[in-house]
C-alpha cells in the first residue's frame, strides 16, 4: 500500500499487476471512517478460478489502521477485471454503490 496524506484525509492505494488496476482506501483519520474504492477480484481464466488474494490485502490494511468501513463503491463498469465489492461488503459490513448509469451499461452487456 502506497498512502498519501493531506488534511486529516488518507488515501491508500494498491495496484493489481495483473490488470493494471489501482485500488483505493479513503480514510477519514478523525474517525477511521473508510471507503473502499474499485477493489479487485483475482481471476485465473486458465482455470476459471476466482481469488480474494487483492482483496484480503485489503482487509489486512484495514485491520492493521483500525478503520470502520462505511462504503465499498465501484467508479464504474470494470471490463478488465471482476469487483471484490460484495466479497469486501460482507466482511466489513460496508455498503457498496455504483453510478446510477451503470444499469445503462450493464443492460448493454445483459446479451
């Protein structure tokens, strides 16, 4: 985890190799409030395999700070990987949110 710090504020990020992919945690440091921000889902599609392995990082670094986590969002549709929002949502007890036109884009996808 890279964490940058500005005004009470923290933000953490961790980049996922594989996709490329930035994943975030904003920390209230006040209240150890958090967001979790685009967090990834590990894929094999060799073995059409799924793993909680970006994920459980995640949750370590949460752990590790304290943090109460209030929200699990997704920024928008991922195409290049799948989200760990509801796998972070239950074991947090966050609630997770995505934009309103994702349904848009996801009716898109539906065929």
């Amino acid at each position: 985890m890279i964490e940058y710090n500005h005004k009470g504020m923290t933000v953490a990020s961790l980049h996922d190799e594989r996709t490329g992919s930035f994943q975030y945690v904003v920390i209230d440091e006040a209240t150890k409030a958090a967001a979790i921000i685009d967090p990834v889902l590990d894929f094999d599609p060799r073995a059409g395999a799924t793993a909680t392995d970006n994920a459980d990082l995640i949750l370590e670094y949460v752990r590790t700070k304290g943090l109460t986590v209030e929200w699990v969002l997704d920024t928008h549709p991922h195409a290049d990987h799948f989200s760990a929002a509801p796998y972070l949502a239950e074991q947090t007890g966050g609630k997770t949110a995505i934009g309103t036109k994702v349904v848009e884009v996801q009716k898109l996808w539906q065929d």
